[in-house]
C-alpha cells in the first residue's frame, strides 16, 4: 500500500504512484534543502517571533505570536501546560513567503496549481509550517477541498495511520460512535478489527505524499517541525474545482 524509497529516481513515480493514487514516503528527500539546515526554533522566534500564527488544541484553535508560542512549548514542561499539545499551523506564506527560497517543491510531483489557469497566489492557501511537542498531532482525517498532499519533517519523528479511500464507508460509520475517533489508542482500534490500515514513521529530511481521499492520523514521537503543501493533479482537479466552488457558496 504506503511505498518508501531511498532514491526517487530509481521508480516510476507517475505510474506506479500518481496513476495509482498511493502514499510514498522518500527517505532523505528534504535533507539538502536550505530549510532542513536553518529552520529551528530559534530561527523562527528571531526572525519571525512577532507574527501571528494559528495552534491547535483539542479542536479549537487559538492566536498568538509565534514567539509566544515557542516559549509555551519549550520553557513550559508538558505536565504543567494547559494544553500541553499545542500544535502549530502558520500559513507562511501570506506574510514571510521568502521562506519558499528555502526549498524546493518536489520535482517528480504533478502540480496544476503552477499552470496559468490558476491564481498566482492559490498556492499560499495551501502551504503551512507545522511545529508540534512530543504527543501533539492530527486527528483523523483527509486533506481540504480534495487535495493532494506533500509533507517534508525537517526535525524530529513523525508516525502516521494510513487508510485508503475504500476504507470511508467504515471511518464514517466509526466516527458515529467515536467523533474523535483515535487509532492511535490501541483499545480503540482493537473495537475495529476489520479496519485495513497502515503504519509508517516519518524520519528528519524524509518526504511523505499523502493522495487525494486516503484517510490519515498523525503523532508527533518528539518535538517536531514540518512543511506541507498541497496540490492538484489531472486524477483530482475536477473534483477540488468542485468542493472549491461549493465552499464559497
């Protein structure tokens, strides 16, 4: 199902992974980006500590600058913060977007947001810089409006739950009984035996493609700092025009 690699060049992404709509995670991609090498906590509060940024905790969301939010997360200890999972999602992109010098998009991906027919600046609604302690992460979901997904871990580990598009029947009908449905608590997944589901762990420098519809959870194994972007490609653009369109009715 999830396919990993240590050297992209060596598979036929678009046939065996794009055409196919399957999850890939690329070892080491990331590890030569500018980004991999300066982006740290430090970096941030010095150079950007006074924008606002989004966290999240428990499914509400909170402002606050981002160097409040660092020191929050590191001169607090966990046990005596009030939300000790905070977890940040700064769309960067708006307000400090010569961070995108920082990296590149990864060259073997389809990316229709880069055509002509689409805003210059639609890519910004759709890039983030995560920062999460240990225990923080994302509740099980699948990406906005449709998308396509790509997630680069510059510092710390990551470990994620993969279900594929088949598997929604099953989730909804869970998720009826278990809004905040937790596959990462084994006593909730043992209720679900015939979930088909796949685990992978996510190492600095690696590169994860997440596809349109596949249903995924994510922890954060220690404090961690990520990028994502997402996308369009011919297998969803039709369907993000649609749920685009719907969303600003």
């Amino acid at each position: 199902m999830i396919g990993i690699t240590e050297d992209i060049e060596k598979i036929d992404y678009i046939s065996e992974f794009e055409d196919m709509n399957r999850p890939l995670l690329v070892k080491n991609y990331a590890s030569k980006w500018e980004a991999f090498k300066k982006w740290n906590l430090d970096f941030f509060k010095k150079q950007y500590g006074e924008y606002t940024v989004d966290a999240s905790y428990n499914n509400q969301f909170y402002e606050l600058s981002l160097k409040e939010y660092i020191s929050y997360i590191t001169e607090i200890p966990a046990d005596q913060r009030a939300m000790p999972e905070l977890y940040l999602n700064w769309k960067f992109q708006y307000e400090a977007s010569e961070l995108s010098n920082d990296y590149n998009e990864p060259h073997f991906i389809t990316n229709l947001f880069n055509q002509k027919f689409f805003s210059s600046k639609i890519q910004k609604q759709y890039s983030w810089i995560y920062v999460g302690p240990k225990g923080s992460g994302s509740p099980l979901h699948i990406d906005i409006d449709n998308t396509h997904g790509w997630n680069a871990l510059l510092s710390g580990e990551k470990e994620w739950i993969f279900l594929s598009p088949d598997e929604s029947e099953k989730i909804i009908e869970a998720k009826k009984r278990f809004p905040n449905l937790d596959l990462f608590d084994e006593t909730i997944l043992s209720m679900f035996p015939k979930f088909n589901y796949e685990r992978v762990v996510q190492e600095e420098g690696d590169l994860l493609i997440i596809p349109s519809c596949w249903w995924h959870q994510v922890i954060n194994n220690d404090l961690t700092i990520a990028l994502t972007e997402n996308y369009v490609n011919k297998h969803n653009i039709l369907d993000f025009i649609e749920r685009f369109e719907l969303e600003k009715i």
